[in-house]
C-alpha cells in the first residue's frame, strides 16, 4: 500500500511511525481532517478574515462538508497541546 499523505502529527510522530499506523489502519482520517479543518481556520483568524468569508473559503476547500458541519468541527474540535501550546 503507497500511502501519501502529509504528517499532520509530526512533531509528535516521525514520518514512518506515521505512514505505518496509517497502512495499517489505526489512524482516523476523519479525525485527521478535522485536525486540519481547525488549523487552517485558526490560520485564517489570525490574518483577519471574517468568519462569513472564513467559513466560504473552507466550504470551497472541503466542497462535501456543509457548513454547519464545518462549523461543527471547528468549535468543537480540540487540538492537542503538543501541537500547538501557545492555543
């Protein structure tokens, strides 16, 4: 199995520690995705963007979700400290 998939969890995984609990099946991508939908919101909040245009710009990125599911994931996702302790 050719996984390609970025490592979200990288400062506290190393990439083949990734890559292998992925191949073999331990890693939620719905949960990674989320993880991803919550920093790119957070990134965007920090430039300013408004939430209607924050939430149209993920929409775009993420054409399956609704935005009320968006919405859902982003407040109620929680990042790990690990990750990002100055959150």
């Amino acid at each position: 199995m050719n996984v390609k998939m970025r490592n979200p969890l990288y400062p506290l995984l190393s990439d083949s520690q990734y890559r292998s609990l992925v191949e073999l099946k331990l890693i939620q991508k719905s949960r990674l995705r989320d993880l991803e939908i919550k920093i790119h919101y957070i990134t965007l909040k920090k430039k300013g963007v408004k939430p209607d245009e924050l939430f149209k710009q993920l929409h775009k990125e993420y054409p399956k979700l609704k935005v009320e599911t968006l919405k859902k994931i982003v407040y109620s996702t929680r990042l790990p400290k690990e990750l990002f302790p100055e959150i």
